[in-house]
C-alpha cells in the first residue's frame, strides 16, 4: 500500500495582516500519517504537546530551548529530540512546525522565520496562543505555509503529569477550511477535543479562559491569605471541599449555584465583612467590592436576589466603592 502524499507546495500567497479578513483558502491537502514536526518553544506547554505527539507517533525531530528550565523539560519529556536554533527546527520541521512561546513574542518569531527563507510552501505553521488567531501568521501565509492555531484549553506545569491531563480538554482552534481535517487529527493524537474558534473571537475566548482561571487563582490565595489573618493554621483543609463543591455547582448550575450574603442582600455582614478587609487587609478590599458587585448583579438578573432586598446591599457597596476612590 503506498504512503499518502505530502502537501504538494502552493503558490506564495498575500494574506491581510491585521485586518482579521478572512484569507483565501487552499485546497484541502492530503498528509503522511505520521507527521515530521519541530517545536519552537520549550516551555511548559511546547514541551508538553511535543511529548504528547511523539506518543501519538509523530516524529519530533527537534525543538529549541536554551535555558536551564528548558533544558531540563527536554530532557524530562523529550530525552531524544536533539535541542537546534530556531532556524533549524523550523527547516526540520517538514510537516508542522509548533511554536509555543509568550504571546506578545509570537508576532516576530514568526515575522522573523518568515524573513529568514527556512518556511516552505505547504509546511503548517501553527501556534499555541489563546489570544491570538491566524492573523499573527500572516507573514508564514504569505510565503506559502498554512496555518493553524491550536490552543489547549488547561494549565501546564511542565512535567510528565501533564500528558495525562490532555485527555477529554478542549483545544481552541482557528484553521483555514482545508486545514480542518488535519486540525481535528492533531487534536484528537493529543487526546482532546476541538472548539472551533472564530478569528475575530479569539480574544474573548482567551479572556473568558484567562478570567476563570487565573483569577480563580489569585481568589483561592486571598482567601487563603485572608483566614490565615484570621488564625486558621492550614487554610487549604478549610478551603479545599467548600472550594470544589462551589466549582461543581457553578459548571452545573450556573448562577443558581449562587449562595451566600451578597445572594441574599445581606447587607450588614458585607458592611462588616468591609469594614475588617479595610482594617486587616486593605489591599483586598477593591477585589472583594468589585466580585460583590458583579455577583448582586448576575444574583438579581438570575432572580435569586430581589432589586428591593438588593438596595442597602448595593448602597453599601456604593459607599464603600467611594472610600476606595477617595
């Protein structure tokens, strides 16, 4: 049986930089089963998929990383792969280059491959950000690569037990038409699932992920933060069962899930709640007023807290808001 055919090259294409018009498509391209791939970006998440698609049965031929915790991620999840220059693994990567690096990095690694002569008509060049779509790949476009941007939706540590949290997670995908089916391959090697994302959408979609849990994040340590001040030795026992059982209520209830005095228009515990932040804590003060505003908000619109049982609450919140402002 013969092997499928690799991409034939195409023509060198213009493609709209930053205009987020839509970009005229190639036809649909036939590639080998087992992909020939390099990755741009040793961090947590490159060395992470480059590990993952070399279990899928992908060839990772070589990746970048010079620094001391990249270096140790190569040797933890990629011992084989050799470590090369951005330019070699980008002309090594016959297939599908990944670059995974920061995301106001992306725009002029990419712009300098694409000045550089090592992309190739036909190669797929994708990317890992959330925020950004295929318009940061304009440059690799228009020398003739396709492109793709591939965005797991989990946080990374960097190390093997990631490779199992892959499975079932949802990777954000923005792809050309004919890059579909490759895309949805990929994502599937990778033990996920994808969310096709518009171009112009990206952006909310990587605040709405970045808000829910980044900031879940930073509200898990001010808490924690917070009953340490109130004498609790190991705040993460108090905090862990209230913490997952309020996550699993919010993903299956939606703002039903809502307890709690601002849900209720307790106005004075939330008064004396502000009251002792200011006292102990002022830092977290403006964080707590603005996530109680924005709860009474959805609690009323979701009908779980009436406008008159909301009114000393909202005015206390008011109050409170113009001290901080003072």
């Amino acid at each position: 049986m013969s092997a499928p055919l690799r991409p034939r090259p195409a023509a060198p294409r213009r493609a709209a930089a930053t205009t987020g018009r839509a970009l005229p498509d190639a036809p649909a391209a036939v590639f080998p089963r087992t992909l020939t791939v390099g990755v741009i970006g040793a961090g947590r998440v490159g060395a992470v998929l480059g590990a993952a698609l070399a279990a899928a049965g992908h060839r990772v031929v070589a990746v970048t990383g010079g620094s001391g915790a990249s270096r140790a991620r190569t040797a933890l999840l990629l011992p084989a792969v050799p470590r090369r220059s951005v330019t070699v693994v980008a002309r090594a990567a016959t297939d599908l280059l990944l670059i995974a690096v920061p995301d106001d990095a992306l725009a002029g690694v990419v712009t300098a491959l694409a000045d550089s002569g090592v992309l190739r008509p036909g190669q797929v060049v994708a990317h890992t950000s959330g925020a950004h779509g295929l318009d940061v790949l304009a440059p690799a476009t228009a020398v003739g690569a396709r492109p793709l941007a591939l965005h797991p939706a989990m946080t990374f540590t960097g190390t093997p037990d990631d490779l199992g949290r892959l499975a079932g997670i949802s990777f954000g995908v923005t792809a050309p038409a004919g890059l579909r089916p490759l895309a949805a391959r990929l994502v599937a090697d990778l033990g996920g699932v994808p969310e096709w994302i518009g171009e112009a959408d990206r952006p909310l979609y990587h605040a709405a992920l970045a808000h829910g849990a980044n900031h879940l994040v930073t509200l898990v340590n001010e808490a924690a933060d917070r009953l340490r001040d109130a004498g609790v030795a190991q705040p993460e026992k108090v905090l862990a069962p209230l913490l997952r059982a309020a996550l699993e209520n919010a993903l299956r209830l939606g703002d039903d899930a809502l307890t709690g005095p601002v849900s209720r228009g307790d106005a004075g515990t939330v008064e004396r709640h502000l009251a002792h932040l200011a006292a102990i804590a002022p830092e977290s003060v403006a964080p707590y007023l603005a996530l109680a505003r924005r709860t009474a908000d959805r609690a009323i619109s979701a009908g779980r807290l009436r406008p008159a049982d909301a009114a000393s609450l909202l005015g206390v919140l008011a109050d409170s808001q113009r001290e901080v402002a003072a």
